[in-house]
C-alpha cells in the first residue's frame, strides 16, 4: 500500500514540476542569436512593439524587452524593423528552383522572401514527391511550397487537345492528384487563360478539386477571364469552392484593360458576400499597374493554342481558320492601345526588340502591329509585359485585409531581357512604396499582407508569425531604406533596405550582403497529422 501511495506522489510530482524543468532546461541553453531592440511587427496586422527575439536551433525561443541571456551572437537592431520571412504563394520559379544557377533564389530573398508557393497558373511538376526530393538534394535560397498544376496533370494523361477527358483519363488525374496530396501538395492551381488548362470544364475542375478538399487543400486558380467577363470568372471560382468544399484563392486579383477598369471592385463585393455566407475566398496582387505573359496567350483565342505552337501556325494558314484568328487578334489589339501597351519582355529570333512595345516595332519596320504579332507567334512566340490595370484599382485592392501580396514572378538571374520589374521588387514596393512612402495602407497592413495571410491562406503552420515555437523566417529590414529598386525599362535591380534575412534560422543575408545560403526547405503539407513539421 504504501508503495502505491509512494508511486502515485511521484507520478504527481513529475506531471506538476515536468514542464518547469523543461522550461529551466532549455533557458539554460546557450542561444544562437538575439535580434536586439527592434520594431517588431508579428504578422498579425496589430501594432509593431520594440522588444528583442531569441532564437536557437531554427526556432524563435522567445520574444521579449531586454533580453540578458547569454548568445553566440547579439545583433543591435536599433532604428530597424523585424518582420516575419515573407510568403510568396504565387510564384513560377518550379524549374529555377532545382537549378544550379537560381536555387538561391537570390532575386527573391534581396526582397525579404523565406518561403515560395510553385506549381500556379496550373503549370509545374506533377509529381510532388519527386519535385521535393530534388529541393532537398541540393537545398534552396528558400522554403518551398508546391501546388498541384491542373494543366500540367491534364496534359500529362491526355495531351494539350480540347476536348474532354475519357471516364478512364479523369479517373488516372485524379489518381495523379491524390497522390501529390499525400506527397505533401498544398493544393490545386487552374491557369484558365493557358493550354491546356482553360480546355477543362468546371465540373472537370470540381472533380479534381474535390481530391484536394478530402486533404485539406486550397483551389487556387488563374480564373478564366480578368477582363470584361472577371465577375463571371469570379463566380465559377466560387462555384468550383461550393460544390468541392475546399478553400478558394483567387490569383493575381484584377481587373484588366481600360474597359475593365472597376471591375476588381465589383468582384471584391462579390466575394465579401460569399466571405460573410461562410465561403473561404482569398486572393493575392503584385502591386504594379502591368501584368506579364506570353503574347499568344494575350493576343491569341485559347481555341487556336490547341496543341502547341506548330498546330497553332498551321491554323494561321488555313484558310477556315486564318480570317477567324486574324480577326480575334485585331480586336485584342486595339484594346491594347493598337499594340503600344504591349512590350517586348523576351525574344530570342530578334533581340533588339526587346524593350520595345508593338507599335514602336511595327513603326521601325514600317509594317503593321498585326504583322509584327504574326511574324512572332509564326517564329515561336515571345514573352511580353502588358500595361493593362488602373493604379486607382491597384491601391483600393490592397487595402483589402483578403488580399496577400504575391509577386507572380521567378527566380533571375540579370541579363539581357526585360522581364517584369515584380520579380525583383514586389514586396518591398509593397512596404516600401504604396505603405511607407505613398500611406496607402499601414505598415501593418502590408506586412500582415505577406506573412500571417499567406500562412492562414495556405495553412501553414509554425511560419508567417513571429511568436514562440515559430521557425526563425525572420526578415529585419530599414525602413528608412526599404524600396524596390526594379523598373519596367531596367528591371534587373535588386531591392534594397534588407539588412538581415534568416530561412530556419540561418542568415541568407548578413549585414545587408547575401551569404548564398540554401537553408531552405521542402515544406510538405500533411492532413493527417495537425503537428507535423511544415
């Protein structure tokens, strides 16, 4: 009996006094780093706070004034501002990403990034598992997050055709999306724009989708139209969330062309009132008044894209084919400033075009704008930045506390193109330009936009916060400093004002220098299991 009695006091003694010892144990380690006297703005969109952080073995220990522990390091950060890593959950860098040349992914990380979300637009790797492995083969600049691509996946089981899908290909795509899931997707991406992805009907997507609902995923999607049909687009995005019952993310929110223009506000009420009847709808925005893409996904039907470029070509010729097309490209010219909103981002045939809008081309080779879009689409295609949304809607959609920022943009390295200034500037334009220097939104705000947003978005546990227990994604930057230094005529500059940048922990940037650490990590999403490290 008194054994009994013996037993039970120290089984009370060891669940009373087991978390305090815990607690005392891990005091008295040595500490890794501590961020000293900083702002702090935690992610959560409340009012930044000067205190110091602690961190040790990729986490932060605490978060507190005055902090006497001993550390490695301690970094005065007096007149600096600490912020979560930011969470770029629309970006294209799948292939750069595994690349000896761009895993560092350095474009991103000047701008404060730690965590990158691939396979959007409904392109990219197919199979996650093999996708991830690859990252963690070599290490990356940052963390990356991956998305089931629709399109890849279709085009993968049944080629880039129009049409629908046999009873036997839909059930091998959703035996492909099923295992990404369980190989740790964080959802589905649509590119509704792209071939062979806007081939697919919506009750095609739902099927899909629903996989992805089963494990906890997201439907993001590049929505069917953002121009003149973007409240209709808006509302199969709805519609594919309702019937699949999975969270929906709307990429790249806008409204694009100057009949357009306003439209991004209607559909921001449409989704407010779909957000206030319990539906989850998010969206994201790079903050610029241009988009980028191809010009025969901008001046050409989808209809036409049909099998690839070649098929495309031969279209061109035909003669019940040709006059539909030219007609169709005509139109979209004319609503594109007769082809003066429309530049050259990257054309390998002839580079001396590049930098050049349509009509300056067609004026210096005294032909048509038609003719110039012809003679590129015939030779292959050519990447191009499209000037097309109203910098009134720029700023009332970021105000929004729905909408994150995302670059839409990839891993670079400088050359001889002109991409979109987005891949080296969108975050700290954000911060810096439209919330510090414009005032259009609160520091906050827009912190909040690129940190505790995306993870909520995502699910993304333990990052996008600065709090205990959280991974050390830790980005400190000068405020005084922070601003993107990209244009569209010079876009390969990289942004400044990031003094420090930590990926789990370690410094991707030291005192305002990149290290060219690849401390990065393939997050993997589980549904399985709520604790699992991601």
């Amino acid at each position: 009996m008194r054994l009994l009695r013996l037993d039970s006091c120290l089984s009370f003694l060891l669940l009373t006094f087991a978390p305090l010892l815990s607690a005392i144990a891990q005091e008295s380690q040595q500490l890794d780093l501590i961020l000293k006297e900083a702002t702090i703005i935690d992610g959560t969109g409340k009012p930044g706070f000067i205190g110091d952080i602690a961190i040790r073995n990729e986490r932060i220990v605490s978060i507190g004034p005055n902090m006497t522990q001993p550390a490695n390091q301690i970094i005065q950060c007096r007149g600096l501002t600490i912020a979560p890593g930011f969470i770029d959950l629309h970006n294209h860098s799948d292939r750069q990403i595994v690349s000896a040349l761009t895993r560092s992914n350095m474009n991103f990380v000047t701008q404060g990034c730690t965590t990158i979300v691939t396979g959007n637009c409904g392109s990219g790797p197919v199979d996650t598992g093999q996708y991830y492995r690859k990252i963690e083969a070599s290490g990356s600049g940052t963390n990356v997050m991956h998305l089931i691509p629709q399109g890849s996946l279709r085009d993968q089981v049944m080629g880039s055709g129009q049409r629908e899908p046999t009873p036997e290909e839909l059930k091998t795509m959703k035996q492909l999306a099923l295992k990404a899931m369980q190989d740790g997707a964080w959802g589905m991406s649509t590119g509704l724009i792209y071939v062979p992805s806007s081939y697919a009907k919506t009750e095609e997507i739902i099927e899909l989708a629903k996989i992805v609902s089963q494990h906890q995923g997201i439907y993001a999607s590049h929505i069917r139209n953002e121009s003149t049909e973007l409240l209709s687009a808006v509302n199969e995005a709805l519609k594919i969330g309702q019937q699949a019952k999975l969270p929906v993310h709307i990429s790249h929110f806008k409204s694009s062309g100057q009949d357009a223009w306003g439209l991004v506000i209607r559909a921001a009420q449409m989704i407010d009132t779909a957000r206030k009847q319990g539906q989850k709808v998010t969206a994201d925005q790079y903050p610029y008044i241009a988009s980028s893409t191809s010009l025969g996904a901008t001046l050409i039907p989808a209809w036409a894209r049909a099998g690839g470029n070649k098929k495309l070509v031969k279209r061109l010729e035909a003669p019940e084919t040709s006059q539909k097309i030219i007609n169709i490209m005509k139109k979209n010219i004319k609503k594109r400033e007769g082809g003066k909103a429309v530049r050259i981002a990257r054309y390998s045939d002839k580079p001396n075009w590049v930098g050049k809008n349509l009509q300056q081309i067609a004026e210096e080779e005294n032909k048509s704008v038609l003719e110039i879009a012809l003679e590129i689409t015939r030779k292959g295609g050519a990447s191009i930045v499209n000037f097309s949304m109203n910098e009134e809607d720029v700023r009332q959609i970021m105000k929004i506390d729905w909408v994150a920022t995302a670059s839409d943009g990839r891993a670079y390295l400088p050359g001889s193109d002109r991409p979109h200034p987005r891949n080296y500037g969108t975050f700290p334009r954000k911060l810096g330009y439209y919330a510090l220097q414009e005032k259009v939104i609160p520091l906050e705000h827009a912190v909040r936009s690129a940190t505790g947003l995306p993870a909520d978005i995502l699910g993304l546990k333990d990052r996008g916060y600065l709090r205990p227990g959280a991974y050390a994604d830790i980005v400190v930057f000068d405020p005084k400093q922070l601003i993107d230094q990209a244009t569209f005529d010079n876009p390969h500059q990289y942004s400044k004002g990031v003094r420090y940048l930590f990926v789990n922990g370690k410094p991707a940037i030291s005192a305002g220098s990149p290290t060219g650490s690849l401390a990065g990590k393939a997050l993997r999403h589980s549904a399985l299991d709520p604790t699992s490290d991601n």
